[in-house]
C-alpha cells in the first residue's frame, strides 16, 4: 500500500525555529508520516517542494510546479493534493472555471486533478485545502485565499475527490500565543502544528468513511429525521426545518454538489424551546453517525424561519449559514387569528389569548442578539406576500441590518406572492451556502 504526499514547504516540513532567521528548519515527523501509520501503508512518498504551487505561472519555483511534475509521478492507493498557499502568496490569477490550461489557477488545478483521475482511476484521492496563515487578504491579483480554496472545493467536487478542510486547523497565526507556539513565521507550522493537522486530517478521513451515499429514514425521540447523502459527499450539509421536498430545487443542485440534506419533523412547534432542545439531539445525531460537519447550513422557509432562526440564536455555534425564504419572523403575524395554527401555537408556549398580547420572544424580538453572532444571512422574499407580510416580517429583519451597517444577501421579488419560494435561476442561492 503506497501513500503518495503532493504539496510545498507545509507538506515537506519546513517551518521556522526561534533560532531561525527564516523557515530553514524541517520537522522531525511532517503530518504525511502521521497518515503513513494511520493507513498502515508500506511505502510513503513524498513529492513536495519549498515554495511550489499549483500553477507554472507562479513567479516563485514555476518551474517545479506541479503541473510541470504531475505527469511522472507514481501511482498510490492514497493521495493527497495539499498545494495552493503559494499560488496565493505569489499572486497567482484565479482565470475561469473553465480553464484548462495553466493560464491560471483553475487551469493548472484542473491539469493537476485530471492527471490524478486518469493515472489513479481507483485510489483514494484527498484535496486539503490551505491552512491559516497570517495574512489571507486580497494579494496583488486581487483575490484572497479563500478565493483559492473556494477554486479547490469546486474543482474536487468536479472530480469527486474527497476534501480536507486545512482551514479548520485549530491555530490561528494572528494570536500571539499561537503564533509563537505552533506558527512563528505566520505560515509554516512546528512539529506540534503537524502533529494537530494529522489529528485533523485522520478526524476527518475517519468522518468520511461514515458517509456513506443513501437515503436514511430514522427516529430521534419520537420523530422522524431524514438524511440523503449524495455519492460526491463532501461533508457539509443543507438543514431544511420545514417542508423538506417542497420548492427544492437549490436543494437539490447543492445535492449534486455534494451537499448532504437533512429533515427532521417536528412540526408544528413553531420554533419553541422545546423544538430548539429536539433540534440539537437531531444535530448531534447525525454528525455522529453520518459524518458531516460540525456546523449545518439551515434552509428555514416559511414558519421553518421561526426554527432556523432560534436555533441559530440558541446554538450558534452548530450553525454556518441560513437561508431564509419568506420567513415567518413574527408571530403575532402569522399565524392567523383563532386559526387551528394560533391554537397549536398557544399550546405549545404555554399561552393564552390574554398572555399572547405581552408574548415579546418572537424572532423580531430578538434581532440584536442573533446579529451579534456574526451567521451569514440569505433572505428570499416576496413583496407581494398576503400570507406572511413581507412588511411584518422579512423586511423588519432586513432593515434592521441595513440600519445598523450588518452585511445581509438579499433578492426580494417585487410580484411574488407567499409562493413560489426560492429562484428561477438558484445560483445565488448556491453561491452563499458554497463559497467562503
């Protein structure tokens, strides 16, 4: 069994010691030599090279890039493509998906990745995208490493590689203390740095390894969940709160992407404390027992906004990003007066009539402390709503954030009424949930 490395100085295991005036010092085991006695495999090899990128038309090392080297290397039963910090440190130009030359960054990944498929038809291959570094601002090309990652996860999906999100790394190069325990020069990490990425990477190998594609029905205390994991599973995952299958269509294209979705049904609850507590059981479950992250990306349409948003105001940090799509946000709104769904609401809150008329916990009651946890927010709404108001509803969210300088995406649709949710065209839709 053969275990092949691809990467740069991170990979080989170059970093800077106290004592260094530059990154000149090698660790004695890199995180390659980790995942050699994780997978048992006989032989490890490791082509990485000080200061190489993907792209040829790096100004640094271009020569050795791996686009120039890719073709000669040997076969592998595992394979990881750890590359791209330095197309970003030098600039290199992210060009068009479509690329398929090294004119740019998508090019050379796409020369790099082919070459995998074709030599490799049966291995193992992971994507591990760029770990913290110091500074991941826009670079003199205008992008920001983000923007590299965001081209790695596209272009691994693509070729249904698996991906490791290096980003996760739990140091960060700008805290002081990190920095001189694990990062000293802001992007090479110490012997303990690979020791945690190994850590991370075996965490998230072992998490992929429960993904197994299907479709799963099952019961979490007393109510159904229902998880529809996709061949190309990439770990994240889409939580819809409410009508799981109904206007799904960028569900579905996120499915193709490699988005697991998630349901669980416990409706007519209304997004009560009781709804929040079920909700995260249902989390823990299925990143336990599916492999996804740690953090969801909630869908809340309709009164599934009331359980997006307290969910996300209870337990922010399970949450990535939200998708609201003509969201309930007030219940004195919606539901309707003696309405079998008021009925339903006053059970389960334990009010009345008479308490109703003081009930202050309504997501648009609560704004200040769900902004404050810094979840990106995508609000799809239509102006013309006569079942839940735009007016009383979306809209107080939405000027609320533009009133107080907090970045919200938004497409209102000025003729639409409650229905249909979501977008002709759901590529806004996709890139919110699927770029950094």
């Amino acid at each position: 069994m053969k275990l092949i490395v691809i990467g740069d100085s991170i990979s080989v295991g170059t970093y800077t010691a106290p004592t260094d005036p530059a990154p000149n010092s090698v660790v004695a085991k890199n995180y390659g030599s980790y995942l050699q006695d994780y997978f048992g495999a006989d032989a490890f090899i490791n082509y990485s090279i000080n200061g190489v990128s993907y792209s040829e038309t790096s100004t640094v090392y271009g020569e050795q890039s791996v686009t120039n080297r890719c073709a000669a290397f040997e076969k592998g039963d595992y394979i990881f493509l750890s590359c791209g910090t330095n197309d970003y440190g030098t600039n290199v130009k992210l060009g068009e998906r479509t690329d398929k030359t090294d004119i740019s960054f998508y090019g050379a990944v796409d020369i790099v990745f082919r070459q995998m498929k074709k030599e490799n038809p049966k291995s193992a291959i992971y994507v591990m995208l760029p770990i913290p570094r110091d500074n991941e601002g826009r670079n003199e090309a205008g992008f920001c490493l983000n923007d590299y990652r965001n081209v790695l996860k596209k272009k691994a999906s693509e070729y249904g590689f698996r991906l490791i999100d290096g980003s996760r790394l739990a140091i960060d190069p700008k805290d002081a203390g990190h920095k001189e325990r694990y990062i000293l020069d802001g992007v090479h990490i110490n012997e303990e740095g690979h020791k945690m990425l190994a850590e991370l990477m075996i965490k998230e190998i072992k998490a992929m390894e429960k993904r197994k594609a299907g479709h799963y029905d099952f019961t979490i205390n007393g109510y159904q969940g229902t998880v529809i994991i996709p061949e190309n599973a990439n770990g994240e995952w889409i939580w819809k709160t409410e009508f799981f299958y109904a206007f799904d269509q960028a569900e579905q294209d996120l499915l193709a992407k490699g988005y697991t979705r998630a349901y669980y049904g416990i409706s007519d609850k209304y997004g009560s404390e009781k709804a929040v507590r079920l909700m995260r059981d249902f989390h823990s479950y299925v990143v336990e027992t599916f492999g996804l992250a740690d953090k969801s990306n909630l869908a809340g349409f309709s009164r599934g906004g009331l359980y997006a948003f307290n969910y996300a105001l209870y337990y922010p940090e399970r949450v990535k990003k939200i998708y609201f799509d003509a969201p309930v946000f007030d219940l004195k709104s919606w539901p309707l007066p003696e309405s079998t769904e008021q009925k339903q609401l006053f059970e389960e809150f334990n009010l009345s009539k008479e308490t109703f008329a003081y009930f202050k916990n309504s997501p648009v009651d609560n704004l200040e402390e769900f902004s404050k946890n810094n979840i990106p927010v995508l609000l799809i709404a239509g102006c013309k709503d006569t079942l839940v108001p735009f007016s009383e509803n979306g809209e107080i969210m939405l000027n609320y954030y533009k009133q107080n300088g907090i970045p919200i995406t938004y497409y209102l649709k000025d003729e639409c009424n409650h229905h249909p949710h979501s977008l002709k065209d759901t590529t806004p839709i996709l890139e919110f949930i699927s770029n950094e």
